[in-house]
C-alpha cells in the first residue's frame, strides 16, 4: 500500500520540509553552518542524547538544514523518513551496515553504477559481507540466490550501462516471500519518474548529485525508508532492529518504534559512528536543485527522446539501448513501471569500435566529456577509452558495453543545440574512417 | 513486556511498553494509553522521558493492536475495564492515567469506573460525545486507504501537512499512515466505532475526582478545543482541572509538538496540586 500524498510532486518539491523560520520570516531554507546547538540546561541535554525529546544535538547526525531536504524526498518519494548522507555511497553503505554485519550476505542486480559494484564485490567482504550478482530480469535466479543469512536484495531503477529496468513489483513480491527488504538506487529516476516504495519496495537510496541536485555542485545521498517492511516479523534475522542495542541505552528500536526503527537505528549508530553526514552546504545546493526537478525532468526526458530519435536512424550508429524503444528487451516493462519517460541517461553503440568512440567524443563542443550523469548540462563519456580503458574486446562485451559505445547524460540545453552537437561528432567519426 | 491477563482474554498476549525500564514498587506509575489504530509507540518520546526520570511506565499495546494478540474490544467500557485489569495485574498503584484520542475517553471512563486506583487523569485531544463522522466510519470497513487519508488530514495541522516535522527527517503522516496500515483490518473499524458509541461520557466525567489535565491544540480540527465546553462544565465540582491549549500543532500533538505534550505532562505530573492523592 503506498502513501498518500499531500500534495503534487512539484508543490512538495518546492515546499516540503520547511516552514519559513518564525524568527527572522525568511522564505528560502536557511543555512544552518553549525557543528553543534545549544542546551537550555543538563536537564534538556540529557533528555536529547537519551532521545526522549526531539531535536539537534551535533550536525554530525542531524542538522536543521540537512532536515528540510530529508523530509522533502520523504515526502515526495512516500517514504516515513530520510537520512541525509556524504554521498551516494554513503547512503547505500549506511542501507547495508544498519541491516547486517559480517556475515550478511546480499542479492543484488548484476546491472550496477561502477561504484556500488565496486563496494559489494571487492569492498564489502573484506568485512564479512557477501554479494551474488544475478542479472535485473532473471526472477528464478534472485529467488535461488538467496540464503539463509541474505538480509538485502538490490538493484537500480535503470540499470547500468544496459538501461536494463527493474521488475520492482516482482522482486517486492520475491523479497516479501524471503521476509527480507528491497532497496532500489532510484537515481536515474527521480520521484518525478518513479517511487519504487508505491511499486513494493522498502528503501530508496539516491545519489542527490545527480538529478536531484541538477546542478553538478554539491556530492551527497538520501537514504530513504518506506516504514513498509516489518522488521519483528522477519524471524529474528534483523537484530540490530529488534534486540536491545547496549550502545543506545538498551534501546530496542523496533519496540521503540515499530515503523521508524531502521531509521532511527541508521541515524543513531550509522550516522554517529561511521559519520558520512551531509554539509549543510551541500544540502542547501541540492534543495535549491529540487525546487525545480518537476520541470527539469520533463526537459531531460523530451531532449533524450528527440536524441534517441536521431541516432537510432543514423548510419553510423549500431544500437541505441533505450527502454522507449520497441527493440529494448524491457520496453513493455518500462511503459508499466515509467510511464512518465525513461530518464535523461543512455547509451548508444557507434560503428567502428574504439577509435570511433574517441573521434566522436573529441568532436562534441556542447556536450562535456566527463564521468558524471544528472547535470543540467549535457554529458558524454566513452566507456572503453576511459572508464574501462584497461578491458579488452570480449570483457567490455561481458559487461554490456562495445568498444563503440558512448553513454550520453542528455541535458536541459536547446534540443537543436544537442542534435546539431551530435551530428558534428558523427561527421568527425566519419572523415576519420574516410 | 509480554504478560497473559486472566479473564476472556487470558489466551491472548499483552504487550506494554516500559520505556526500557523496569517496573519498581516505590516508583510512581504513569499509565499510557494509545488512540485508535495506535500503539505504545505514539507515546515514544514522552514515555522515555518518564521512564528515565523516575517513574515507572506501563504504555501497553490494546487488545488487537500492536504486538498484543485478541481481538480488539468494541467499547469504551470493555477497554476501561481492560485497562483496569491491566493495572492491578502489574501492580500499579494510584497511578497517572494519560490517554490520547480514543486512549483518553478509555482513561475518563477508568477514572469514573474505578476512581480508587486513579491519581491524577491526564486527557489528550479529547471531545465528549466523540463522533465519528459516517463517511469516516463507513470508509475504515470499505476503503482503509481512504480513512487512514481521512484521518492524516484531520489530524495534523497545516504546517505538519506539508512543512516541517518537530522529528528531524521524519515525514509525520506518513510515519502515522503506515502506523494505522500496521493494525489488522478492522481493528481501526472497531475503535472507531466504539468512540462514536461511547455516551458515558458526561456521567464519566462527573464521577472524577482530584486533577484532571486537559490537553488540546489550537489546530486540532478531530477535537478542537472549543468543543471541549460541555466536558469541562461535566466535570464534577470535586475535579480540580488544568486546562492547555498548545498554539501549533493539531491532533496528532504527540509526534507534532513532543516536548510541549511532555512538558504539560511533566508539569501536571509533578505539580504541588497533583502531588498527593486526591482529597
């Protein structure tokens, strides 16, 4: 059952979280550049670290600022709470030390950012924590994966570098059946896109970086609860959650609250310990990026159209992989689960492998050739030249990528700009094959 | 805490929160209970504060709601004397009975009904008669999601609708939605129902003796305070009444104003004119 909504997703973009301050009236969110706050006396400090009143102690866990975007993705993704964290990773690293310890093991999407792979198969179990990969779209293969010390199933909204896109339905229903929750990285999504937690899922991570904040300014990452997974009737695989914490006080979060355990547990020992918190800064820059997500993610998604559009029919372009497109092995899914569009992230194969992709990428002049994805402008990368300069022919092809492929971050600039920008780069490939 | 009660539910599990702590017989015992389609945890903050300043505190999950198993009771009366039974089974003596919402109309009929073991009656967001409205009422059978919308939006103020929650980085009526999505169908059905059943209200009130705090906020469009007149002129002349009324917040105070509801709470607990039984 999802949440309802209090408002439209703009209207909560723009204003969810936040009152103007009763002191000075101020409209925009202030920024709250403080490591620390004052205690009316001993009685209402003890009372805060004892989490018998609410409020801010130390902006390493929570800051007035950093609350305001908390509650707005909460709000607008449907969620009981938000954690705001350093980074992405950050996020989806505090997701999974809240949940297990050495030990734990995790199902996750084989179809990942570079990081978050990085982290669960190199990373991660050199503290005890195991990962199986298992492609998005192999349902058998998540239900045979899973062991009895898995705590976590995985994936992205849209996967990486395929656009390969998750059943969330059908893993929630998977998940359910294991009694183990589901986090979904909805980064390419966005809110105004998708909310995996009205689709079954139980947490979201986002990279706020990204289309988020929009601006390509300020790294940072939301951790998400949905408040839907019920933590005491997991059989006892959650104790973080449902056994007495003798480093809280004795506090056994899910008595304490049955619904807002994970979060707090997240808040109160991942946030306190581990410390990936959020600058004010960085929070203020990504709630000003937010106002405006509405409308920035109708231009991503049309100027993405308009590109998809002009490279599938182009003689030099193998393959487009965009999930709008008939030939996309998940179209059908996608115009269930997205109808609002496909985000504005995809890539395209260029006939003439590496030194194609090199001559087009050197050609653009409106698009940044750079490794990031989300920004108002527009981006572009060649795997093989950069990121996986070092794999040869048959590895890149293992990982879903040709020697041609270019991965595009479609942006907000006039659509005839971009096609323009494309078309000189594609003339560029051209007269170095000639 | 896990006990069995003896009676018609003595196969079923009761659940009451302590605040972590344990229950001791020389500590003064303040008595949690919840609204419909709640559970211990509404009272989270305040009841840790008293945990953790001396009192023992019983915040137990209703019949049928939370971790406690039976089906949940139909009136306000069975509840009372539920309550009333929970007390003398754990042993508490005189204590502060606090009720919120529904959990308020339970604690004025314990004070009425057994008026021995009450010291001091603290009711939060409360109305006498309590009705519900029929479309509310109708929509907890037929249609939950649409009550439990009904009810978020009844139930907060406007700032907490859409602004800024009193808990860093908790969206307020969510975390209440999935709350009343946590309690076995037709649990919410049944409280509801018994609120709007309840008449021994007035009568409740005018057997109360000794203090009684009234709890309220200007934003409460559930129980608004002005409502509260034909209570108040109810109560009793031997009722010795406290009346707040918190500026910002609506019916959902706990989770909306905390520190407010417990500072009222603190005060009233702890106040000269509350301190010994009532005369």
């Amino acid at each position: 059952m999802s949440i309802h909504r209090n408002a439209g997703a703009d209207t909560l973009a723009l204003h969810a979280g936040q009152t103007p301050d009763p002191v000075h009236r101020s409209r925009a969110t202030p920024i709250h550049f403080t490591t620390s706050y004052v205690f009316e006396d001993s009685e209402h400090a003890a009372s805060l670290f004892n989490q018998e009143r609410a409020g801010h102690v130390y902006s390493r866990i929570s800051n007035p600022t950093n609350a305001v975007l908390e509650e707005r993705i909460a709000a607008l993704d449907g969620g009981i709470g938000a954690i705001a964290c350093a980074s992405g990773q950050a996020a989806l690293l505090l997701a999974i030390t809240t949940l297990m310890g050495s030990g734990g093991h995790i199902v996750a999407s084989r179809a990942l950012y570079g990081g978050s792979h990085n982290l669960l198969a190199y990373t991660l179990p050199r503290f005890g924590i195991e990962t199986t990969f298992i492609a998005p779209g192999d349902h058998q293969g998540w239900r045979a994966a899973i062991r009895p010390e898995t705590r976590l199933l995985f994936g992205e909204a849209i996967g990486n570098p395929g656009l390969e896109v998750l059943d969330i339905p059908e893993l929630a229903l998977i998940a359910r059946d294991a009694r183990i929750p589901l986090l979904v990285d909805a980064t390419l999504v966005t809110p105004m896109l998708q909310c995996p937690l009205d689709l079954g899922a139980n947490l979201v991570v986002h990279s706020a970086t990204k289309f988020l904040g929009g601006h390509g300014v300020a790294i940072g990452g939301l951790l998400v609860d949905g408040g839907n997974f019920d933590w005491e009737g997991s059989g006892g695989h959650f104790p973080t959650l449902t056994e007495p914490y003798e480093g809280f006080h004795g506090m056994d979060f899910a008595e304490e609250s049955p619904i807002a355990a994970f979060l707090l547990r997240a808040r109160r020992e991942g946030l306190r310990d581990f410390g990936a918190c959020l600058s004010p800064m960085n929070a203020f820059q990504i709630l000003q990026g937010m106002e405006t997500l509405g409308l920035r993610m109708e231009r991503h998604v049309a100027n993405a159209r308009a590109l998809v559009s002009h490279l599938v029919e182009h003689p030099l372009v193998e393959s487009v992989a965009w999930p709008e497109l008939e030939s996309h092995p998940d179209h059908q899914l996608a115009a269930r689960l997205l109808p609002k569009g496909c985000g504005g992230v995809f890539s395209f194969s260029l006939k003439g492998g590496r030194a194609a992709g090199a001559s087009f990428i050197e050609a653009l002049r409106v698009f940044s050739h750079l490794a990031n994805v989300g920004d108002a402008k527009s981006l572009a990368i060649h795997p093989a030249s950069t990121t996986h300069f070092r794999m040869s022919r048959n590895a890149l092809l293992a990982a879903g990528i040709t020697e041609g492929t270019v991965r595009l971050s479609v942006g907000l600039e006039s659509t005839s700009d971009l096609i323009e920008d494309l078309d000189r780069a594609l003339h560029a490939v051209q007269k170095a094959a000639t | 805490m896990r006990i069995n009660l003896s009676g018609h539910l003595s196969d079923h599990i009761t659940f009451c929160h302590t605040g972590s702590q344990r229950l001791e017989r020389d500590r003064p015992t303040a008595l949690f209970i919840h609204g419909a389609g709640h559970d211990h945890s509404v009272w989270a903050l305040q009841s840790r504060y008293f945990a953790h300043h001396g009192w023992n505190v019983i915040a137990p999950d209703l019949p049928g709601h939370g971790r406690s198993s039976g089906p949940a009771l139909e009136s306000i009366e069975e509840l009372a004397n539920w309550i009333i039974a929970l007390a003398h089974k754990l042993g508490a003596e005189r204590p502060l009975v606090v009720g919120h919402s529904m959990g308020a109309l339970i604690a004025l009929q314990v004070a009425a009904t057994a008026p021995e073991l009450v010291s001091r009656l603290a009711l939060v967001g409360v109305v006498v008669p309590m009705p519900v409205a029929p479309a509310l009422l109708d929509s907890t059978l037929s249609n939950r999601e649409k009550a439990h919308a009904l009810i978020n939006q009844w139930s907060f103020a406007p700032r907490s609708q859409i602004g800024a929650s009193s808990i860093p980085g908790i969206n307020l009526t969510a975390l209440n939605e999935r709350l009343m999505q946590r309690q076995a169908p037709g649990v919410l059905h049944a409280d509801m129902a018994a609120c709007n059943a309840y008449a021994g209200g007035f009568e409740a009130a005018s057997r109360v003796r000794g203090p009684c705090l009234l709890l309220s906020s200007a934003q409460d469009r559930m129980t608004p305070p002005k409502a509260l007149t034909p209570l108040v002129q109810a109560f009793g002349s031997e009722a010795r009444l406290t009346r707040t009324v918190l500026p910002e917040a609506g019916h959902a105070m706990m989770s909306e104003a905390p520190g407010q509801v417990l500072d009222a709470l603190w005060a009233f607990a702890n106040s000269p004119q509350t301190s010994g039984p009532p005369t």
